[in-house]
C-alpha cells in the first residue's frame, strides 16, 4: 500500500497523527505541527486517502481507511502513537483503535462523534442528498465551500480563517468528497467505547453544531478515564478558529500522559 502523503515535524518517542475532516487536508494542522514539533513531540500530519497527494482506496470504507493509517503508523515506527482526529478523522481514529488497539496509545478525539445516526437510516440519505445536490448540479466544491464553511465556525471567527478553511476545502477531489461523506454516513462505533484502554481526550467547540458538546461529553463519559473539555467561543473547526487555545489543550493532555524526553 502506498503510504498517505504527510506534513511532519519534530522527533521524539511520541509520534501525533493528526487526521482531518472531510473538507479538510494536512494543511488545517499546520498551526498544530508546529506547536507540538516545538515542544518535543513528532507531529505528522496525513491526507487521508483521496486528499491532496495521498491516493485513493477502493472501496472507500471506514475499514480502509484505518488500514492505511496503520501502514504509516507502522511506517513511522514510533515508541508511542497518539491519535489527534477532527470531525470524520476522529472516527478514523475510533475505528483504528478498534481494530489494532496495540498500535494506538492515545487518542485526542476533536468535534467528533461515536456514530453517524443509525447506518442506514433515511435521516443520513437526506443528509448524503443535501450535500451531493450542489455538486450534482455542477457548482462545484468551491461553491459548496463558499456555502458550507460559515456554518461550521463560531460568529467570532475571522475573515482570514473564513477564507483558510474555505480554500481548503475547494481543493478536496469532489470524489473523494463523495466517498468519505459516504463513509462517514455507516460509521458506528458506540458499542466499542468502553473497550478504549488508553489516555484519552474528547475536545469540544462551544458552537459546535456538528458535533455538539453534548453529544461529544456523552461520547466521553462511555470511554473510561477520557477527559472532557469544551473550548469556549469557537464551532467545528476549532483548531483553525483559535489555534492557541486549541494546541495547548493539546499539549497539557500530553505533558500529562506522554511526557517528552528529558522533560524537566
């Protein structure tokens, strides 16, 4: 398998692999990379597989996608690997500890949730069909970005990250985007989240409506020993809203549970 194109920085015994969402790309972690590189840890950051250099898979499952987060996991051959997942990469990251838990020693959880609605359901048709229509009818993603990327930001959010995140997102392959939406809609993994058996961190957007912190304090309260924070002022894309506020959440988990080389 060809390993998904990465953003990396730093070394260091703990690698963080920082998976993004579906309009996302490695690029949204750039802030991220830097602020953990800086601090001792070994930041990479991936596109997911049909995004930005990284090639496709088929069939585009939420399986395969784990799987080829499990080739660069054992590909960076790390002592330690903690998962960072935003919105569909934090499902990725669900999904990864499920299947090979030896290979996963922590996980930070970002606007995420444990399933999709129910697999199947007419609520995630309408869902796939609502976003599918702009670009049925020719828009394009620069439209849909254009459309969709208010949305998910707090009102506080500035122009220059309006624009960051939008530019982001018109450059997603319109089928990848397709694929991972349709990934996304079969995701289920609250039955398996009381077997996560290590640190963990589930992060909240104040705003957030795609993953509200009520749904994402529920989803930790089900994971044994995770910790539970909610930012205040910001939505979905928080590490890009407040990116200060965002990486030292971040890294007080992990001076806490993965404390660096000859930390003093």
């Amino acid at each position: 398998m060809k390993l998904p194109a990465i953003l990396a920085a730093g070394s260091g015994d703990t690698a963080v692999v920082m998976l993004h969402g579906v309009g996302g790309a490695k690029e949204a972690w750039s802030s991220t990379v830097k602020a953990l590189s800086d601090s001792g840890y070994r930041a990479v950051a991936w596109d997911m597989p049909g995004y930005g250099d990284s090639a496709m898979i088929d069939p585009y499952t939420n399986e395969g996608l784990a799987r080829a987060l499990e080739a660069l996991i054992d590909a960076l051959a790390a002592p330690r690997t903690v998962l960072l997942g935003h919105s569909m990469g934090g499902m990725v990251a669900q999904e990864a500890v499920a299947l090979f838990p030896h290979k996963v020693s922590g996980l930070i959880l970002s606007g995420t949730s444990p399933a999709f609605g129910t697999p199947g359901g007419a609520w995630q048709q309408g869902f796939l069909q609502s976003r599918f229509a702009p670009l049925d009818a020719g828009r394009g993603m620069a439209a849909l970005a254009a459309e969709l990327v208010p949305g998910m930001m707090a009102a506080g959010a500035g122009a220059a990250t309006h624009a960051a995140a939008a530019a982001l997102m018109a450059r997603v392959p319109e089928a990848a985007y397709r694929a991972a939406l349709s990934a996304i809609v079969a995701f289920d993994r609250r039955a398996r989240l009381a077997d996560i058996r290590v640190p963990t961190l589930a992060l909240a957007g104040e705003h957030d409506r795609n993953a509200a912190p009520a749904v994402m304090e529920k989803m930790a309260a089900r994971i044994p020993g995770c910790e539970y924070l909610c930012l205040p002022g910001v939505g979905h894309l928080a590490n890009m809203e407040d990116p200060a506020a965002f990486d030292a959440a971040v890294l007080r988990f992990l001076n806490r549970h993965f404390p660096r080389e000859n930390a003093e």
